[in-house]
C-alpha cells in the first residue's frame, strides 16, 4: 500500500526548551484535507546497564506530565552534533554515577509514532565502572540496583509504567538472553 | 524517594484538532526552577486482535509524522464520555472489519511519559466475527493477518519500529501466553 501526501502548510507552533511543535495541513490521495500535530524531538538513546553479577540499574524519578514517580532504565536525548556512544557515556554517567565499556545494540523504535518524531535506540551496557557527572540540575533521580527476576516480577504486575523500561526489558529478556523464545 | 514541585505558570499553547500542547513553569524543591513542556493526549487502548486458528490481525499505514510505512496493532483514542470496551469495539471494527467477544488486559502505561499525557490501554481481543464499520476519512489501513511467530520474526529483526506493537507482543507472549518464563 503507498498513498499520496503533499503539504499545503507546514506551520512551526512553538519552539520549547526542550521540544518543537508542529502542525502541518496535508492532503491525502488528491483528495483528503486533513491535519497533522506533532512534535520535533531530538533522536535519543535508553540503556540497560548490566553489572557483572547480573543486576540492572534502574533510575526513579518523578514525571511531572503524569504526577508519576516512575522506575526506569537510564535514558536522555542526544545533543546536537554529539554522537550517539558520547550520549550513552554520558546520561549513564549522569543518572546512575557508572560508565560503560561496551554497548549492544537491543532495539529502534518510535515510542509515539502518531504525534512524535522522537525515535528511541535502547542498547545493554556491559563492564560498569564507578564514574560520576553532576546530574542535570532539575533531574531528581535515585539509584537503584534489581535482578532481572525482580524487574519482570514488577513488569508483571503492571508496576512500571514506562514504555521505553517495559519494551527495553522484555526485548532484551527476549533476544539477548533469549529466554524460552 | 519524594520531591515538591510548585506550579508558577500553566500555560496552554495550542489547542489542535486531535491534541493539546501546554508548557508549564516550575519550581522543584523550592529551589530549581525549570519548565515542562507536553501534549495532552486521551486515554487510548491498543488491541491484539487473536483469530480461532492463533493467527494476529495486524493494520499497516502510512505514520505521516515520520515518513513510514507501519505495521501496528489496531489503536485508537477513547472518545470524550466513552467507555473504554465501547471504544475498543468500534476501533477494532474501523480499522480490521472485525469486532470482538471478549476482551483480556495484557499492559496499561506510558508511551512517552515525559512529554505526553497519553495513558495507553493494551487488550487481548478473542472471538472475533465479521463486522465492519466504516474507517476515518483520513485513515488509510491495510489489513494484514500474521501468525506470531511470524510478528515475533518481524519484532526480532527490528522490522517493526512502532513502540506500543513491540511492547504489546512481547507482553503477550510474555505474560499471557507466557512462553518460556
């Protein structure tokens, strides 16, 4: 299936500290006058840290949007112009005090596919060690270490609420660990 | 882990046809002051459409927003005062020609929770029979069957990018048909 869009308007909202909005008039196959709002969102990057007795780290944090205290994986966006591995080293440094030696790759997704551009790269990170940088001022995050086991016991039971986590973890369960499948 | 968050400004920046786009000033701890800017989006649910002989009813369409060609679970917005089980029976009959006999809740969380208000819903839907209701005008959706073996091929090569999909498989496969943990 392929369809036809031209752009009639393609209209800047807003330019925000963090994120852009849009809304663009399109037309569909000749025909179909519609809208589409969405947000410009830098490419960004989530990491499973591993440590060598088999914990992940995971941050808590609270979600102003959702009034939401949330247990996460580490994440943050890339910044222009920085490469992706140079983003890795340094949101893991800033959320959870440890650095890597290695990435692999788990997954590529778009998290909000309708409305953002926002396009998420998880990877597991291996040979952990104590490095810290000073967090992003208006971050409040605590750190906290669980065994595979206990985050698929809390996923289980609906108790993380974030996508990135739940999708990061059970694909990483799923085809680097490949548990059962 | 709990921090005090005081609201200086709450402002509403856009109000579109399908969302809502507001940022507001804040003073964490009573001493940071940052912003947060996000999209008010509804409750949505997301639906595993499962046939008698295990086969998965998939819809492809083209995701403006960043220029792909998707295939996705069948999705949708509830609409203003509608029930959640009435929502998910005219989404799965818009976009598959299907509705449902059962439903079987697989996941409830955030697909973008730091910038997004979309809460989405996520049900396995059996007994399926034959009924259709006319698509949004603005909807283009090919209607695809796979069995999930096959998805979870798909998932696996990293050939399905939209986020609620991959995270709604695996927690079926996971969880509900509990596979291998």
């Amino acid at each position: 299936m392929k369809i036809d869009v031209k752009v009639k308007k393609h209209e800047k909202i807003y330019t925000g500290k963090f994120i852009n909005f849009y809304a663009d008039d399109i037309i569909i196959n000749n025909k179909v006058n519609t809208r589409r709002e969405y947000i410009y969102y830098p490419l960004a990057v989530g990491i499973i840290p591993v440590t060598e007795d088999n914990r992940i780290i995971m941050v808590e944090q609270y979600r102003y949007t959702n009034d939401y205290y949330s247990l996460e994986i580490p994440a943050g966006k890339i910044d222009e112009g920085e490469a992706l591995e140079t983003a890795a080293h340094r949101e893991l440094q800033e959320e959870t005090g440890y650095d890597f030696g290695r990435l692999e790759k788990v997954y590529e997704y778009y998290p909000a596919i309708s409305y953002s551009k926002e396009r998420l790269i998880i990877y597991a990170a291996y040979d952990l060690i104590k490095k810290e940088l000073p967090p992003d001022e208006d971050e409040f995050i605590e750190v906290k270490f669980f065994t595979l086991d206990e985050i698929l016991e809390l996923i289980k039971e609906n108790k993380i609420m974030d996508g990135k986590t739940v999708l990061s973890i059970l694909a990483y369960v799923t085809f680097i660990q490949k548990k059962g499948l």
